[in-house]
C-alpha cells in the first residue's frame, strides 16, 4: 500500500526536480503547495544535498529566493514562481490549477537567463517509470525517503467511492486495491 502511494508523487518529483531541472547539492528547492508531489520533491531535495523551502498559502514569499522553484498549484502562482527564481534558475509547472492561462513579463524571463518546464509523469513509459523507482527503492529501505501517508484503501470494486475521497481533498494517499493480497 505504501509502495503505490510513493509512485506517482515520487516519479513526477524526480522527472521534474531531478532529471528537468538537474538539482544538485547547494542549492535550493521552493516548492509551492505542499501536496504529495511537493512533499515528495522535498524529501528528494534533501536527499541529493540541497535546501528545500516548503511554500504553503499565505506565506510571504517576497524574500524568498531559490535556484528551482516547483510549482503544484499552476497559474494561481505561476508569477510568484518566477520571481522566485535565481537568476539562471529553473520553474517546474505539474499543473495548471485554477487558472490555465497565464502571462509574465518576458523581459524579466530572459535576462534572468530562466528555464521553465512543464512535467506529466502521464508521458512516462511504464518500463521508465519502473527504472526511476528502482533507483529511489534503496532510499526508501534506508529510511532515507518516507512514503506519502495512506489514508484509505479501497477495494476496486469501491472506485467510485475512493474518486469521491479524493476529490473531496481527503488527507494523505488513497489506494486501490484491485485484489485482496492472500
């Protein structure tokens, strides 16, 4: 249960923070949103030698500075996440949140030299996905990442009720469970 919980939040974490932005020890991580991908990218900050800062709503972020910055929450905060960034710094979008559609000053983007990606682990191959969290199982049997909390398991047969759980912004992981495990 645990294992499925890690999978999606830990492989759109690394595709983003690790292999598209390249973060590397000393430097800094701000991730905006503090949700299971975010918490993820956190813990994979930390693991790699670099400073995470976590961005909940509310926070000032005014003096906030960061060489990547992960946004969770899209548009809402896309601005906010370009300011941010150091200059040569880079801007991960896994979503696009509330608000599709956004416009910056370009002029700002390109003379801070800024790179900007977005991230669908939906794009990952299953035998890639597989690679990646092969790579991550060590850190997780040392205790060096944690999986996200699971809430509820639901039996497959439940989805429709799990799809409600979620949606209703439940806490923590909800697993399906498409046979019981003998």
């Amino acid at each position: 249960e645990e294992a499925a919980s890690a999978g999606v939040t830990f492989l759109t974490a690394w595709i983003g923070v690790i292999e598209y932005a390249k973060l590397s020890a000393g430097e800094t991580l701000a991730e905006i949103g503090v949700g299971g991908v975010g918490g993820a990218a956190i813990q994979l900050a930390k693991y790699r030698g670099a400073q995470a800062i976590a961005i909940g709503r509310g926070t000032d972020t005014s003096d906030i500075k960061a060489d990547v910055v992960l946004s969770t929450v899209g548009g809402e905060m896309f601005e906010t996440a370009l300011k941010m960034a150091n200059p040569r710094g880079r801007v991960i979008v896994i979503s696009p949140g509330k608000q599709p559609r956004v416009s910056f000053e370009l002029v700002a983007f390109y003379r801070n030299e800024l790179q900007l990606f977005g991230v669908d682990s939906l794009h990952r191959d299953l035998t890639a996905a597989a690679e990646t969290l092969r790579e991550l199982a060590a850190a997780f049997d040392s205790g060096a990442l944690l999986p996200p909390t699971v809430s509820k398991v639901f039996p497959l047969e439940q989805a429709e009720d799990a799809y409600r759980l979620v949606a209703s912004g439940a806490n923590g992981r909800v697993v399906l469970k498409p046979w019981d495990m003998l």
